[in-house]
C-alpha cells in the first residue's frame, strides 16, 4: 500500500494545532483594500479556525495531520 500524497495546497494554507484545531488565515485581504475600511482590515488580520463542518475535508486532504 502505497503512502498518501498531502495535498500541498491544502498544506500551504492551513496549520493543525497541538489541540488538533485547523487554523486558516481570513480572506479578503490580498488586493483592493481601498474600499475596506481601517476596521475591516484590521479585523481580517487575525487567524481564526475552521468550523467542524469543514474540518473533516481538510483532515481528508492532510493525511499526516
């Protein structure tokens, strides 16, 4: 048997904490940030985790995780 490939994609964006939560980085916040205001953007710089309707997706993605 052959051992699973991770989905480098998936690696790149996601981390899996010792708790074993999936941290992501906000979207929205790569172009067009004129329009946003100061509070939106501030807000988008935080991290925050994945809900546990898509976590189970990402695990399928990161085997090692």
């Amino acid at each position: 048997m052959p051992k699973i490939k991770t989905n480098r994609s998936a690696a790149k964006r996601f981390k899996i904490t010792k708790s074993g939560k999936i941290k992501k980085r906000s979207a929205m916040r790569g172009h067009i940030l004129g329009k946003k205001s100061r509070k939106r953007k501030r807000h988008l710089k935080k991290n925050s985790y994945l809900a546990p309707a898509e976590e189970k997706k990402i695990r399928r993605l990161m085997p090692d995780g």
